[in-house]
C-alpha cells in the first residue's frame, strides 16, 4: 500500500478499528514511511490530549442526567433485540459512545461569552438544514457515482452511503452554498418519504453546538436529536466529517439512520 492508499485508515487504526488483516497492512506500510507514521503519533498524541481535557473537567448535572437518560434508552433498545443481558461487546461500544457524548458536553460548557453570542447564531443551522429539505433545489447530478466529484469544492471525502436496508432511493446530489463554506446535500426516497442528508465541514458548521438537538447513543455512536417544523433532525461526527439528515421521519428513524452513514 502506497501513501495515498494507507491515509483514509489511519484514524481508524489509530482508533484500533481495523480488521486484522488490514492493520498488519498498515502496520507494514508504517514500518517503511515515516510521514505516515509522524501523522500516527500525531493523532495519537491529539487523543491523549483529549482524554486529559476530558478528565480535566467535571460534566454539569443537567449533561449528566441526559446522558444517563439516553445510556438507558439505548440499553433497553439492545435488551429487547437480544433478550439477554448485554454483553461486553455492546457494553464496551457503549462506553466508547458515552466519552465521545461527554466530549461534545465538555466543549460546550467551557465555551466562553464569545463563543456563547455565536452559538446563538448557530442555532439557526436547524432552521436551514429543514429549509433546503422543504425547498430542494434541482440536483447537480443524478448519478450515484459521481457524488464524489463535489469533494474538490468540499475539501474532504464525500460518497453517497448505502441505504439499502432502509430501502432508501437516492434521487440526486448538489452543493448547498452558506456564507463561509458549503455542504454537500444527498436526497433519498424512503417509502415515499423525503430525506436529506448533509455532509460538511463540523468546524465550519458547528451541528455540535445546537442547544435544540439532544444527545443520544446508537450502537457504538453519539448522535444528536431534535425536531424543527415537524421534520426529525439527527447529527453526527466521524473521522473530521459532519453529518446531518433531516426528513419526514421520527427521531429514532433519523438516529438510526445517521449512525448507518459511517463506512
């Protein structure tokens, strides 16, 4: 494996997410390049940095109880799937969910008065998120393949995700411009249900930060959950790339089908 081939699992490795045989391919091609294994360490040190920061900080009473409060749903939710008791393997991604939700609490209470003003601006990336779902424009392409021409204006990966077992029907792809950056906009047809899916830059469009959407763990992901004019909204972050669906769902409907997004 080359560079540009090792690059898009480096996270994943990092984060021991890869299958065996992959991991031993990475492992070799690290062995051998040391840009590839300078970012390795980079990485690494950013999530050590992180788990400090964490730790550093007391979670607020109100952030506690929702988290247990969605902890609890979702172990309910996995008990009536298996009908025995949860085992390591759903308790250790449920860990894992609960630090990455505890993070996103942490950031947002050491926020400063600056910050604060700007998050109330922020609150307006709901309202738009349902506005270009209500009013969609006519799709650059139509062509599930080629939405991965959009990433040069992106800067980042974009790929239309598999939906099949929602028995979802992609219908078209276009750039959704905002006044610093843009997004990419995915349109599907679920049972003749209309759903958007965005893809974004989450430091130019900070979803994280919406008071209105709630926290939430499905399978091994924190998302975030809320409502606007009817339409469900559901949020989430993986490898630096926001997501964000809304449509004519419920708010489990969205949570699950946000978390299928992630490759």
């Amino acid at each position: 494996m080359n560079c540009a081939e090792v690059r898009p699992y480096l996270q994943a490795f990092v984060d021991q997410e890869l299958s065996p045989e992959r991991s031993i391919d990475v492992e070799r091609h690290l062995v051998a390049c040391s840009e590839c294994g300078a970012e390795v360490e980079l990485t690494r040190s950013l999530c050590r940095a992180t788990r400090t920061s964490v730790a550093a900080v007391s979670m607020c009473p109100e952030f506690q109880s929702r988290l247990c409060a969605c902890l609890a749903k979702e172990r309910k939710r996995q008990e009536n799937k298996s009908g025995a008791p949860l085992s390591f393997w759903v308790i250790a991604p449920l860990a894992a969910a609960a630090g990455v939700a505890l993070f996103f609490g942490v950031v947002q209470n050491r926020e400063s008065s600056d910050a604060a003003v700007a998050r109330a601006s922020n609150n307006q990336l709901v309202d738009l998120l349902v506005e270009h779902h209500t009013h969609p424009e006519e799709p650059e392409s139509r062509d599930q393949s080629a939405v991965a021409h959009l990433e040069p204006a992106l800067g980042f990966p974009v790929y239309a995700p598999n939906l099949d077992r929602f028995g979802a029907r992609f219908e078209g792809a276009t750039l959704v411009p905002l006044s610093h950056t843009r997004m990419a906009k995915l349109r599907y047809n679920i049972g003749g249900r209309r759903v958007t899916l965005y893809m974004y830059d989450p430091e130019e469009v900070p979803m994280r930060a919406q008071r209105d959407l709630q926290p939430s763990v499905v399978g091994s992901h924190a998302v975030f959950i809320g409502n606007r004019r009817g339409y469900s909204i559901a949020t989430c972050e993986q490898k630096g790339i926001g997501y964000a669906v809304t449509g004519d769902l419920s708010n489990e409907e969205s949570a699950e089908l946000i978390a299928a997004v992630h490759r």
